[in-house]
C-alpha cells in the first residue's frame, strides 16, 4: 500500500468537507482504480492533513495525474493556500481495522 500525504488550508467558516465541490472530489477521487481510502484530519484554522491511500505505487501515481483538473476545478478555488505535499511512500505499518 502507498500514501500521499498533503496540507491543505480552507477558510475556516464553513467545513470544506461539508461542500458539495469536497464530495463530488471524494466521488471522482474513490472510483481510481487501486484507491483504499481517506483519511482527512482538522489541525484547526481551517488546516487540514489528508492521507490518501493506494493498492500501488502505480495506482498512485496514475491518480495524482488524473485528479490534477479535478483538484484544479473542485478544491483550488476554495484553498486560501495552496497545497503542501508533504510527501509520498509506502505505508510500512496499518492497524486500521
């Protein structure tokens, strides 16, 4: 399994993950092949830390150059920073059940 790992920075008076243009994101994102799921975290002021996770490294990579104009379209307009990819890499332990 692979994961990508990004900072992201919303304005923090409504929850992106309410919005219409954040679900129809997931929709898109969810129907990659080798997608295993999303873990979004709220660290405050409308930061957020997303874990997404792949079956593949190719997976992965197919699916960061696929998403590329559904982020642009759907969730740049709503950042009020851009966002930090904080890194990609094997997932080297799950516990999640």
């Amino acid at each position: 399994m692979y994961a990508v790992v990004r900072e992201t920075s919303y304005s923090p008076d409504k929850p992106i993950y309410e919005g219409q243009q954040f679900q129809q994101f997931q929709q898109e994102h969810s129907r990659l092949r080798g997608y295993q799921g999303t873990i979004v975290v709220e660290i405050g002021s409308g930061r957020f830390i997303t874990l997404t996770l792949w079956q593949t490294l190719e997976d992965m990579t197919a699916a960061r150059e696929a998403m590329g104009p559904v982020v642009e379209r759907l969730l740049n307009p709503l950042m009020i920073t851009p966002a930090k990819l904080l890194g990609t890499g094997a997932v080297v332990v799950n516990d999640i059940t």
